[in-house]
C-alpha cells in the first residue's frame, strides 16, 4: 500500500448527499478483476454519455479538476452496498482522499484498508468548502495525517479524527496483513514458547 503522509491537492465537489456506492461503481463492472484500471468505471453512468464521450456536464470532467485527488462530497458519501470496487475505482483514477460529514461506514473501512483516506468535517465546514471549490475551480486543499488537519484553501485548519491502528497503516503504507507480517518474530517466539510449555 502507498504511504500517505501530507496531500497538497486539486479538490473536486461532489454536492449531492447519498451518493450511493453503485453510482460511484455500477454493479455490471463489479464482476472485474482487481489489476483492472477501475478508475475506468468511477460514476461511469453519470461521468459519460451514452455514446460513451465525456459528459461535459459532469463536475470531474471539468478541466479545471484534472488530476484531483482530493474528493469533497456531501453527508453519506459512498452509502449503499459493501463493495470494494467503490474504493478501488476512486484510488485508480487518482484519489487519495475523501472529505465529507459523514461515509457509509463499509466503505470508510475499505478506504482505510486501501490506501483512501476517508476525512470527516462538521456538515457546515464542508458545505463551505465545497462552495468555495464551485467558486474557485482548481483550488487545493491540504491533508496532513500525521498533525490530522486539513488546511482549506482560504487557510482555516481543520482537525479530524482517525483510529490509531488505520493511521499508523496509512503513515507507513503497510495493510493489516504485511503488519503481521511485522510481528513474525514476535509470533514465532511465542510458538516456540508454547510448543516447549505443552509437550
């Protein structure tokens, strides 16, 4: 997994509440494989037409959001279904982090699991930074893990919370299992203590 340590990116706004996992990854893609470029398939119904052209509509395809990798949305991102995909699409067209009030609580999860940071913020500070990335096309925003602020950009600093355990993950870009890995000398002392004490 990537460390992720400090962010200094382009933000886009997303400003709908609900935004449900199967728009973020609609479910006829979800049969694909992972070393698929999921980034592919993020808000596929609603990025493109349907010939298959960018929908200039659509807030992402704005030039002025190329290359964000900071997502602002409203309460309940990412609600909806437990699919991973969801994640994996965001983190393969570029996104490391997600800011908004609140996430659906599996896909918060996966984010942490996967390398995406998910930022919770009060609903109003969040309804301003979104009007201020309407307003400001192109801003950028700052996630700093490890002081847990988020710098936006009129410069108001922000805290947010993360559990300890997903933090040091993300700070060292190891996943729960290569931190396991981490503790074999620890595990194999202790077999080997156990293994003599019940012979």
């Amino acid at each position: 997994m990537e460390r992720f340590q400090r962010l200094d990116a382009v933000a886009v706004p997303i400003a709908r509440p609900n935004v449900d996992t199967d728009q973020i990854t609609p479910a006829r893609f979800l049969h694909k494989p992972r070393s698929d470029d999921h980034g592919n398939y993020l808000f596929h119904d609603v990025r493109r037409r349907p010939d298959g052209t960018p929908d200039p509509g659509f807030v992402m395809n704005r030039p002025e959001y190329a290359g964000a990798q900071v997502i602002v949305a409203e309460r309940n991102f990412a609600c909806g279904s437990s699919r991973e995909n969801a994640v994996w699409a965001l983190y393969d067209h570029g996104f490391r982090a997600a800011i908004a009030p609140s996430f659906g609580d599996i896909f918060a999860a996966n984010g942490l699991k996967n390398g995406l940071l998910p930022v919770r913020l009060p609903e109003d500070v969040v309804a301003g930074l979104i009007a201020a990335l309407e307003a400001e096309p192109g801003a950028r925003v700052q996630v700093d893990l490890e002081a847990q602020t988020v710098t936006l950009p009129d410069g108001s600093v922000h805290p947010f919370e993360i559990d300890p355990f997903s933090r040091h993950c993300l700070l060292n870009g190891v996943d729960e299992l290569d931190y396991t890995g981490t503790l074999a000398p620890q595990i194999d002392a202790f077999m080997n203590r156990y293994g003599r004490e019940n012979r």
